[in-house]
C-alpha cells in the first residue's frame, strides 16, 4: 500500500511543528500570566504524569499531542489566511490580470502576456472550457489538478511552492503569539509601566504578524506561477512527443 496516498509527512510536519508552538504558547501563558508557583506546580504535575506512563506511551503522546494540536487549531489559520488574500487581493487573481483594473494589483510581478494567452489557448483546449484572459485566474484548479496528475520535475517544483505555502499559513497565529508572550516574559524583568508593556507586546504581535502574513503571500504568488509555468512545459512536451511520434 502506497503509504503517501494516504499520510502526507510534509502536513504532518507542518501540522506538528504548529502544534508545538501552539503548546509553547500555552506552556509559556500559564506561566508568566498566573501566579508563577502555581504554575510550576502544575507543569511539575503534568511531567510525572507523562513520566507515568512509561517510554512509549509517553514517546506516543509527545508524536500525537504536537500534531492533534496543530491541526485542530489549523481552522484558525486558514481564516486569517483567507481573509489576507481577500484584504490584499489574491495572487491566484492577479498574476495573469492584464484587463483594466490590473493597475490595482498588489506589488509584484503579472506572468508575461504571451505566457497568460499560451495558458489560456491550451487550457480551452484541454479542458474544453471557454477561457479567456480574462477569466482563466477561475480554472487555476484545474490546471494544478492537470500538473499534478502529470508530475515530473516542474509538477514538483509547484508543489514545493505550495508545500511552504501552507507551512507558512500554519503559522500565522502561533508565531506572533509566541513573538507577543516572549516580550511580555522579558518585560516581567523591567520596571517599565503597564502601559509601555502592553504596547510593546502589541507591536512585536504585529510586526510579526505582518512579516509572516507577506512571506505567505508571496509563496501563494510562486506556487500560482509555478503551476502556470509547469503547465506550460508539460504542454509543450506533449507537443513534441506527439510531433516525434508523427
């Protein structure tokens, strides 16, 4: 049985690697925003019973718990992405818009016109669907499903492209918290006001934020563009092959 069919280790990667940041957070938040001796207390509890249950079963729950917490809490995630690509206009939109409103694109760089027509004609063709430059952002999904289907090297590039895609949606709320609750913990050091530490605390949840939010969109603007292109090579290796067998 083909294992990969069904289990992914990249999402599980990504899924695992949230979830433990996500834990981190909460590890970090009961210790630095309740009474610190009560909560070394609890923590203390909760290793002797994980130590309770012995190496494997406790090897099981550190493998389970990280990755059960991940994608439980990866909804989460994905609405803030979405919502991202609704704010700033989503590149699966964009990059191959050359109509009137493509002057209000957001920064960054539009497939070259003759490579949205190629895409366009041979899209109509295979698919049998009227596609036009100005409605073919509407079968992006087809065309991955096509390149996906297909494989190879230029398929793998694509999927890479949207393997760190979704890695980086992943953390889109889990960093930042981190970010904020680590600055709240090295405050707790200073005698800074409450006001300044709140502040603070705000601007390293945002800056974050921001940074991740632009590292997301621009990885969702590669792997569109990598699906088009990828497309565009498979097409035209279809192409010779037939020639060649002519």
């Amino acid at each position: 049985m083909d294992v990969g069919r069904f289990f992914s280790i990249k999402d599980f990667f990504n899924y695992y690697v949230a979830g433990a940041i996500w834990l981190l957070d909460l590890a970090l938040a009961l210790l630095w925003f309740s009474d610190p001796s009560s909560a070394a207390a609890s923590l203390d509890e909760f290793k002797k019973q994980i130590n309770s249950l012995g190496p494997l079963a406790s090897g099981v729950l550190i493998v389970v718990l990280p990755y059960v917490t991940g994608f439980t809490l990866n909804p989460f995630c994905n609405c803030v992405s979405r919502r991202l690509c609704r704010i700033k206009r989503d590149p699966m939109n964009w990059v191959t818009d050359y109509g009137e409103e493509s002057s209000k694109r957001p920064a960054g760089k539009r497939l070259v016109k003759p490579a949205v027509r190629e895409v366009s004609k041979l899209a109509s063709e295979t698919f049998d669907y009227k596609i036009s430059d100005e409605n073919q952002h509407l079968w992006f999904f087809q065309v991955r499903a096509y390149v996906i289907n297909k494989g190879g090297a230029a398929s793998d590039l694509a999927t890479r492209a949207c393997d760190l895609m979704n890695f980086a949606e992943s953390l889109l709320l889990p960093v930042p918290l981190l970010s904020a609750i680590l600055i709240w913990g090295g405050l707790t050091q200073l005698s800074a006001s409450v006001f300044t530490k709140v502040l603070l605390l705000i601007a390293g949840l945002v800056v974050s934020f921001i940074a991740l939010a632009k590292r997301y969109l621009r990885l969702r603007e590669y792997w569109v563009k990598h699906t088009y292109r990828a497309f565009l090579v498979m097409k035209a290796h279809e192409q010779q092959n037939e020639q060649g067998s002519d």
